[in-house]
C-alpha cells in the first residue's frame, strides 16, 4: 500500500503541476510498471504473500483516487466558484448602471 500511496501522489502532484500532456502520460505509464516491479520483488524475497501485495495495491489505488478527489473538490478552479476569485473574468467586468 505504502508503494502505491507515495508514488501514486508524487505522479498526483506531479502531473497537477505538470502543462505538458506528454509527461503526465509518461508519469502515469511508469507509475504501474514501477510498482508492479517492486510489488514482486516483495513477493521474491519472501517479505509478503501475493494476496498482500494486490490487496495493497488495491488500497494504495484506492487512497490515491480519494486523494484525487479531494484535492479536485478543494480546487479554487471549481465550478462553483468560477467567476468569484480576484482576476477572474466576472470580478474584472465593470457593471453597468441600470437603465
């Protein structure tokens, strides 16, 4: 879980940071091969059952995603709030006097 909870939110905060599309793939692509290697690598040298190593990942994509969600939900750039930050397009329009 700890494999895929740490590197899940590096690539999380890494791709959120990130403007090009091509390394936010690339960060994604690499963030399963990379666990998956040292998910096994687990399993080699005894350390855990094959059973904990997909549970773990499975909770470790769980806590990422939550993580995800959240970080979205608190997002200034949300919906609800479009139009109410300093700067934004319906905060610099002047408001014309009525009539």
């Amino acid at each position: 879980m700890q494999t895929w909870t740490v590197y899940g939110l590096l690539v999380l905060w890494w791709t959120a940071a990130s403007r090009s599309r091509t390394e936010r793939a690339l960060a994604w692509a690499l963030l399963v091969p990379v666990t998956a290697i040292l998910g096994a690598a687990r399993v080699r040298i005894g350390a855990h059952y094959p059973s904990d190593v997909i549970g773990g990942a499975v909770l470790g994509v769980l806590w990422v995603a939550g993580a995800a969600w959240a970080e979205r939900a608190a997002s200034p750039d949300d919906a609800t709030t479009a139009g109410t930050r300093p700067g934004s397009i319906a905060t610099t329009r002047t408001a014309e006097p009525p009539g």
